[in-house]
C-alpha cells in the first residue's frame, strides 16, 4: 500500500535546505538573515553531522570534528554569531610529535602541510639518505604540474618519498583521512600548487611562503575549539536559525526532488513540501540519488565521488594512573605515517590541548586515537574492544602508557570523508555549472571546497547568497548575521 502524502503550501520566499551538518546549518542562518523563511530537513534525529559531542567517564568531549581553522573567518565568526564568542578557546599546547622509526620525534617546525623549508630541521625524521636526495632539489629541472597533480607524486619527485612518507602522509591523512598520492595538489594544498605552477625550487617556493605570513604578522591562533567542544556549534546554529523563525525537521529524509510550476515539490515519507528554492547539503551519494531525474549529468559526476571511513577511540585514564607511569609528556599528541605499518594514524592527548577538557575533567587524562585511512578500513569491522585493545597496544609502544582506561568510547565516521583526487576541482567545476541550469536549486557542504570547518561554512554561504540573488532577481548585499539566542556571556 502507498503512503498518501499531503502537499503542504508555503507560499513564496521560501527555501527549503536539505541537510541538517554544519553546511545544512550554516546556509539556514545565512538565508533567513536575508528575510527568506527556511524549513531545515535533516534525514537521522540528530543535527551536526561531523560535529558531535559524547561523554567518557562523565565529562563531555568530541567525538567528531575537535577543533576549526581560526586563520579563516567563517567559522570563528558563526560562532561569535550564535552566542558562542566567549567559549572560543586556542589549544593550550600544539607541541605535536611524529612517531616514526621507532620513537617519538618533534614536529619539525617550518612545514607547508608537511613539506619542509629547512632540510636541517628533519633529523631523525628522515634518514641520511633521506636528507641528502633533498639536498638535489635545487638541482632539478621544473617538474611540470599541468592543471593538477598529486601532491605526493610532485613533492616526492621534487624531494624524494621519505619526504612524503614521513611528513605529507601523515599530516594529509590527518585532514583527508586520504592518500598523499592521490590526493590533488590543487584541492588540497592550493599554496604549493601555485608555487609548483612557477617552477623551480620547492624548497624555496615554501621559503616564500613562509616569509609572506611573516611578513602579514599574522597573530591569533591557528586553531580554535570551544569550551564544551566543537559539537557544541550546530546546536549553537540551530539555536538561532529556530529563533529567527527557521524550521528545523529531524528524522525527516527527503525522497525525492520534482520542479513544479512555480518552484519544487520534495517529497519525505510524509508529504510533500513546496519551495521557491532549495539548498542541497547532502553527501555526494545522496545528492546524486535525489538529482538523479532533473539534473542526470549533475548525479553522475556526484556518484564519482570516493569517501574514506575512520574510528575515534576515546580513552580516559585515571590521571595519577598516567602520571605514575611517566608516559605522557607536554605534547597535544603524534601522527603516525602509514609507512610504519601501525594500526593507529594519530592519537591526540585532549587533556593537554584543550584546557575545557582538563578544567572538567581535573582527575582523568582524556585521549583519542583515530584509525583509518582510504582504501585501509578492515580495521573498521572489528569490534569496538579490539579498536580499543589495539589503540592501547599503539600507545603502550609509542609512549610506554601501560595504564588500564577507566572508560572508552568508539565512534564510527562510515563514508566521512569526501576524497579530492587529482582533477576534483574539476568535477566539481562541472557539478556547478550543471546544477546552475536548475532554477534556485545550489549545493554545498564538505564535497566542493575543502573539508574543513570554515571551508564547509563558506561552501554553504556562498550557495545561500546565490539562492537569495536567484529569488530576489539580483545580487544582494551581504547579509547581517543572525544573533542566537545565547549571550557572549554563555547564558
């Protein structure tokens, strides 16, 4: 039997968003500041995507997304938005450490997404013969880089693979949970990219670059979480779009996309609702589903794109238990290049890094390994136990921790990642200017423009200011942030 479904009419003006992560959010509050009314359809009874927070042991923390990019405005500034400027907080240390051949080794200071500018700083990273293949660079002929390149295949041909192994991978996988040699070099680190276009000296090129922020005196944090974490943002978001009169719908999955006379009908499990427009911050495998009939060339591309998977393992200790042991020193944690054959890629000491989590929790120490990396996620199907026996076994040998958790906490992020393989930028040149062709209909979210925080949020503005010009038959001034209903004070 079919369900029968009610049409809802909600008259003009009227934007309905499709995914309830930070971008679905994001866009939300963008548009109602511009005086649209927003109905926010979220398919799983929960809001955030990425950005969730859980507890261990009692105490709150994230078992998502931990921090965002503070050198970019957008995130910072929604957050300072919606109430939550007061709870900005930078990392108490970022002393982070390589473990690689045995121990563990400082992050050599002066890298671009890993690729260094003093060679000097690598020993003990890289081997003799490591550091003298990057003593040739200078020496080489330009590498040509076309319109893309893998950012592991340029920079090990320029600097030689241990470069690449030890450094780029583990630095690309944190972010990308992906392979350095696929990964594209335009996508992924834009900076080297425009250094490879001009020829020349890698090593120099980063030199410059290094010399230009200098020479900006940027100042501030490079990074920012939030007293109560990260996942404390959409709710934060949500808070504010609901209080400007948004609609926010949890459980609600959308079904089905059909332009009517006078806008769109999406069709849910319940009714149908019609739009004037539609922002469309679903994953690439969903948005290809529901564009599949009015945009086939749209959907194809969509269907193209890869994703990788990874697991959190959230471990908390009895901080007299660490202290004892004498295994955990100052550091905000370690990456661990795949090329050392070790089942966890990263461990983060939470209770170092982020003073929130150590004022909340003052008896326990809070850490969390991460596990796997594209085309890598066997390790995913075992049981959560086994996630966190082998972490434990990680860290026993990484840092000589042989104390017992007191409680832990296995998240899995199945299909979490979107992958920027060579020529995605391309792709996703080519998704716009199909999805262009729809009337009021734009996408967004951690598939186009980067899978940080900030670039997730700037993917959703820039889709809701063209919704807006769209309906309003003009480009229209960039719109005031709408306030959320909590103070600076944290009320």
């Amino acid at each position: 039997m079919q369900r029968s479904t009610n049409r809802v009419d909600t008259g003009t003006g009227h934007v309905v968003v499709i995914g309830g992560g930070i971008a679905g959010l994001a866009a939300a509050h963008r548009l109602l500041a511009t005086g649209l009314r927003v109905t926010l359809l979220e398919a799983t009874d929960r809001l955030g995507g990425k950005l969730m927070t859980g507890e261990i042991a009692g105490t709150q923390v994230d078992l998502g997304a931990e921090s965002m990019l503070a050198r970019r405005p957008e995130a910072v500034d929604l957050a300072r938005a919606v109430g939550l400027g007061d709870r900005l907080q930078p990392p108490a240390t970022a002393t982070a450490a390589v473990w690689t051949r045995g121990e563990l080794r400082p992050m050599p200071k002066g890298h671009v997404m890993g690729v260094p500018g003093d060679p000097a700083a690598l020993g003990g990273v890289l081997s003799p013969e490591g550091l003298a293949r990057i003593a040739q660079e200078r020496d080489l002929t330009p590498t040509a880089v076309g319109d893309d390149v893998a950012v592991g295949a340029y920079v090990a041909d320029r600097l030689g693979r241990e470069v690449v192994d030890r450094l780029v991978e583990p630095l690309l996988g944190g972010v990308y949970a992906g392979d350095a040699y696929r990964l594209s070099m335009r996508a992924a680190v834009p900076q080297l990219f425009e250094v490879a276009r001009e020829g020349g000296s890698l090593l120099a090129g980063v030199q410059r670059i290094q010399q230009q922020a200098a020479d900006r005196r940027q100042t501030g944090p490079v990074f920012q979480g939030i007293d109560g974490g990260i996942g404390t943002l959409p709710d934060a978001v949500a808070d504010a779009v609901r209080a400007a009169g948004g609609e926010i719908l949890t459980a609600t999955p959308v079904l089905g996309l059909t332009r009517a006379t006078d806008g769109w009908d999406i069709r849910t499990d319940t009714r149908v609702i019609t739009a004037d427009g539609i922002v469309l911050a679903a994953p690439a495998w969903s948005a290809s589903t529901l564009l599949a009939a009015e945009s086939p060339a749209a959907s194809v591309e969509l269907a193209g794109v890869e994703y990788a998977s990874m697991a959190l393992v959230t471990l908390a200790f009895r901080r007299s238990d660490v202290a004892a042991t004498g295994a955990l020193d100052g550091r905000s944690g370690f990456l661990v290049p795949p090329v050392d054959g070790r089942t966890i890629k990263a461990s983060t000491f939470s209770t170092h890094k982020w003073q929130w989590v150590a004022d909340a929790a003052p008896e326990l120490f809070v850490l969390r390994t991460s596990v796997g990396r594209y085309g890598e996620e066997d390790h995913l199907h075992r049981e959560d136990a086994e996630l966190v026996d082998v972490s434990l076994r990680d860290l026993a040998e990484a840092t000589g921790l042989a104390a017992k958790p007191v409680d832990t906490e296995v998240t899995r992020w199945i299909g979490g990642l979107p992958q920027y393989p060579v020529g995605h930028l391309t792709r996703v040149a080519r998704i716009r200017e199909e999805v262009a062709k729809l009337p009021a209909l734009r996408v967004c979210g951690a598939v186009y423009d980067g899978v940080g925080i900030p670039a997730c949020i700037a993917s959703a503005h820039r889709a809701a200011d063209e919704i807006a010009a769209d309906l309003a038959g003009e480009i229209i001034a960039t719109p005031t942030l709408v306030q959320g209903t909590r103070s600076e004070a944290g009320q």
